[in-house]
C-alpha cells in the first residue's frame, strides 16, 4: 500500500525531466500539448477520484485496486512506444484514471485494516513515502531521460510488477460486526460539513504546497543565474522536510488535536512563504521552503486521519475518493490560481508574501471554529 501510494506521485515526477527532450522529439507542436503531457493525469485524478471511490465501496476494494494497478503499469509503460502527441496524451489520461483508482483505494484500504494509534502511524507513513517519493522520482526520471525521452516512461511499469504481490498479500476487508447483523441497507449518515472542511484543508494544503515546484525556480532565476542542480536542491527541500513531518507524524498525534495539527501548519508555512517573499539570498529562499514543508507535511495525514474518525466504513471509498480529488485539484489549479495574483500584486515575490497572510488568516479561522463548530474535533 505504501509502494502503490507513492505511484500518485511518479504519475508526473517521472516524466518531468524529460519535457525538454519530449518537446525536441514533437517539435512540429503546439507547446501547450507538451506540457498537457505532464498535468492531465492530475486532471484526471480530479475527475474520476469520486468515481473510484463509489466503485470501491459497491464493488471491493481489492478487486479494484488490482485492475488499477494494471492499468497503470500498461497504459504508463505505454509512452516508452507512442510516437503520436494525440496518443501519448491519450495514454496520459488512462493512466491518470488508475491513479485516482490507486490512492483512493490504497487510503480507504488503511482505514479499513488499521485503527487507532496504528492508523495514525501508517497514514504519517503513506504520506512520508508519497513526499520523499518525489525527491527519488524526480531523479530516477532525470537519470532515464538522459539516455532518452522516453526512458522515464519504463518506470511505470512497476505497476504490473506491483501486481502479483499485491494479490497475494492484500486481504479483502471484513465489515463491521453490527454490519454483518444484516445492517447493510440501513442509511448512513455522512458529516458532510465537516467532511468538506477537511476537503478544503487538503486542497489549499496542496495548492500552497506545489507552488515550489511550479513557481519557485522562476523566483530563484529572478534573483540571479542559478543552475538546474541548484534549482533541484531547492525543490527537494520542501518535499524532505514534509516527508519528515509527515513519518514523525504517529509520534506528536497523541498529543496534539487535529485543529492544533492545523493551525500550526498554517502557521509553519505562513512563516516560509515570508521568508521566501523577503528574501534576496538563494540560501535563505531554501530556509523558507524547508520551514513551509514543515508546516504542509502534516496536512495530508492529519486530513486523512480526521476523515476516518468521522466516516462511516460502507461509505468511506467515496468519501476517500472525493478527498482525492479535491486534493489534487489543489494541485492543478496552483499555477491557475498564481497567474493573475502575480499580475495583482506585481512580483511572484509579493505573491509569495501575499500568501504567508492568508496562511494566517486561515489559521485565525481555525482558532475560532475549533471554539464553535469544531469545538469536538478540537479534543480528537
């Protein structure tokens, strides 16, 4: 379940070193449908995480999972073939369908074979190896494309190697006892205010966090000549630091609600962003990324963990699928959401700084909702 989570995040660090060779090879096309290469298996993720979710609950979640795997590995491992920009892209978007069907089926999997103290360890785990994922991916994807383009697209194959093991070890859940009893028709009641508050935690979490990835080289080019190694450096930084937060996570969870979880990132990273708006100095730019990390880290396995605590077990695929998509819906909409802020504020170093007060601002929120509607999530 670990391998398969970190599979959300080589869907795109894979082939992201080898644009540049992708766009040589295509060169008679529109840029735009190069870099659609790289982003539509996040839309993709977006649009059919729900789907994934409710076909996991009807259907199974092992079943499933298995399917997705295959499909990941042989749809991915495809572009190592493709010499057509329509097929590629064709072959992006199936990929991107598996990989909604992986992470949603993978995290609802947690839930249902962990709990308590030992759900709240694993999910810092998940999202540890999804962070520290990038980091390895990035550079297994650069490594690859320096012998060729299509290199990178070989290490999805891993999917299909994936898959005997995972039939031969992941066990179909059992549901629960009053379940068994002959409760399955009885309704089930979904908290969906609360359910699309950790929706919005996760998305803006995510938004904030690929603003790094999307936006920070361009900042660093700003402030003077820096090489691609440097520029990588940066980049990791901030996934090294949430990675960490993210596997200490099962260690300050007892002592620490979910609302204080919270506030305290959006603290964490407010701080980043500031420092990295402020600053002149490459040194100091990766100070603030490392700090930002800190505070994101946390995010996605708090959320998930808060998610399991107020979902019900029948309903908990689609629930989990829905996280999914709101989740990576932050990260497709952060470029969108930048462009026109750098325009308003005039520099993407103000943006930077601009999103440091809405960190806080969020968090302000967070202080007064957990002493009113949240007043019980903030003793969980």
């Amino acid at each position: 379940m670990l391998f398969a989570s970190t599979m959300t995040v080589m869907s795109g660090a894979i082939i992201a070193p080898a644009l540049p060779g992708i766009s040589r090879h295509f060169s008679d096309q529109p840029q735009v449908l190069i870099q659609l290469i790289l982003t539509l298996p996040a839309l993709m993720i977006t649009l059919f995480s729900p789907l994934m979710g409710y076909l996991a609950d009807r259907f199974g979640r092992k079943p499933l999972l298995l399917m997705m795997l295959s499909i990941y590995g042989l749809a991915g491992g495809a572009g190592f073939l493709i010499d057509s920009v329509n097929l590629l892209l064709a072959s992006r978007a199936l990929m991107g369908i598996a990989v909604a069907g992986i992470l949603s089926i993978s995290t609802t999997l947690v839930g249902d074979y962990f709990d308590g103290p030992e759900r709240v360890r694993f999910l810092g785990l998940q999202s540890s190896c999804m962070a520290l994922g990038g980091v390895v991916f990035i550079n297994l994807g650069g490594l690859l494309s320096d012998w060729s383009w299509r290199g990178p697209f070989l290490l999805y194959l891993t999917g299909v190697f994936l898959l005997p093991y995972a039939w031969a070890m992941l066990k179909a859940p059992k549901l629960q006892s009053n379940e068994q009893a002959g409760h399955l028709n009885a309704p089930v009641k979904v908290d969906y205010m609360r359910t699309g508050i950790a929706y919005l935690a996760g998305m803006l979490s995510m938004m904030m966090f690929y603003m790094f990835p999307a936006q920070l080289p361009f900042l660093l080019s700003e402030q003077g000549e820096v090489s691609g190694l440097a520029i990588g450096i940066a980049l990791s930084t901030a996934a090294f630091t949430a990675s960490i937060v993210s596997f200490c996570y099962g260690y300050y969870k007892p002592f620490l609600s979910v609302m204080t979880i919270y506030i305290a990132g959006f603290v964490l990273a407010a701080l980043g962003f500031l420092v990295v708006g402020l600053t002149q100095s490459y040194a100091m730019a990766i100070v603030g990324a490392a700090i930002s990390g800190l505070g994101l880290g946390a995010f996605m396995p708090n959320t998930t963990a808060w998610l399991m605590r107020i979902t019900p077990q029948r309903v908990r695929g689609r629930v989990f699928g829905g996280f999914t998509a709101t989740f990576f819906l932050g990260q497709f909409i952060s470029p969108i959401a930048v462009a026109p802020a750098v325009t308003w504020l005039e520099s993407l170093r103000n943006v930077y700084t601009g999103m440091a007060v809405l960190c806080c601002v969020l968090a302000v929120i967070l202080v007064i909702l957990s002493r009113t509607l949240l007043r019980a999530d903030s003793k969980l």
